[in-house]
C-alpha cells in the first residue's frame, strides 16, 4: 500500500493578556494552521494530527486547539 500525503488543520486560540485578541493572536501564530503529513491510512494521519496538536499547545501562550480537519489531498506512488 502507497502513501498519502494528508493536510492536518488545526485552530488554535490564545490566552487574552488584555492586550486585544489580534496581538494576542500574533503570540501563537494564525487562528487556522495547516500542516502535511504522509501516512498510507486516515488513522495514521488523525495520529500525527494528534501530535502536531500537542506540539501547538506547548507553546504558553496557547489556550485551545481543536483539529477541524484532515484531508487526502494525494497519493504518493513508490
């Protein structure tokens, strides 16, 4: 079986430092991030969305993350 290339995207929200929503925003990056994975099954991919998502939520400033996607977007012949 041939691998896919899948395309994780995650929202991400930030803590409020009082500071207005948009610079706090700036701090974790843009609301909605998309990444690309390669794995053969959607399991796979979910899985390394998974671990893309706990990468995110490292940085202090992250408040919630939630991924709202994992699409195939193409095969990878060998």
């Amino acid at each position: 079986m041939s691998e896919s290339i899948w395309t994780v995207i995650i929202e991400v929200g930030p803590h409020s430092t009082g500071n207005g929503q948009e610079n706090d925003q700036k701090l974790v990056g843009p609301t909605v991030q998309k990444f690309t994975v390669d794995s053969v099954e959607f399991s796979d991919a979910f899985e390394l969305a998974k671990a893309v998502e706990q990468g995110i939520r490292s940085n202090p400033m992250v408040w919630r993350t939630e991924i709202i996607g994992v699409i195939r977007v193409d095969q990878v012949h060998p």
